[in-house]
C-alpha cells in the first residue's frame, strides 16, 4: 500500500493515486479509472470541509456525485475520506472478480 504524504491519513489503496492540490485540497484517483475519485476540499475554512466520492464523467464532462458531506472538521474529513477510498476499492475489486475481494461467495463447492 503506498504511503500517504497527507498528515493525517497513513496509507491508501495500491490501484490508487494521492493528487495533493495543497494542504486543504486533495484527490484519491483509481488509476483504471481516472474518473472514480475522492475528493477532499478543505478550502472553505476550518470546520466546512467537505468529502465528495465522484463515480464518473458523463459525456459533457460533468462528474456523477454522490451526495457530498460537508460542514466536517479536517479530522473528520480525512476519516470520512479513507473509508470512501476504500469501500470504493474493495467494490471494484469485488466487480471485477479480484480474489482478494472474492472470498468464498463464489465458490460452489
């Protein structure tokens, strides 16, 4: 798992990149899909962060989002945020059949 170099989240999903715009702004990115992202915008002061978990890109170049939870605290903006990254990750891998996400759902034995 790479290491984050945010201060407040230690690591994150391999398959996924860490875009650090600056301090209160943030982007974790699925490298197969550049377009399912989580983006973390702390740029509206402390206490008014917000945690956006984007699907896509329509053909107009408008991002599918899901309801975005804002008015957190940076703590609670890194934590919503690294659960997202991962349920998002361990969604894909289960998608496309990733033995790690598997388990034993499939097997018909």
């Amino acid at each position: 798992m790479p290491e984050s170099e945010t201060e407040h989240l230690d690591y994150y999903p391999s398959g996924w990149s860490e875009e650090i715009h600056d301090e209160y702004y943030i982007e974790w990115r699925f490298d197969d899909d550049e377009s399912i992202l989580v983006r973390l915008d702390g740029t509206m002061g402390d206490g008014d962060y917000s945690v956006t978990p984007i699907t896509g890109v329509n053909a107009d170049g408008e991002e599918f989002v899901t309801r975005p939870l804002s008015r957190l605290s940076r703590m609670e903006a890194f934590d919503i945020a690294a659960t997202l990254i991962y349920a998002m990750n361990g969604v894909s891998g289960r998608l496309s059949g990733d033995d790690e996400f598997a388990g034993d759902i499939n097997d018909e034995s």
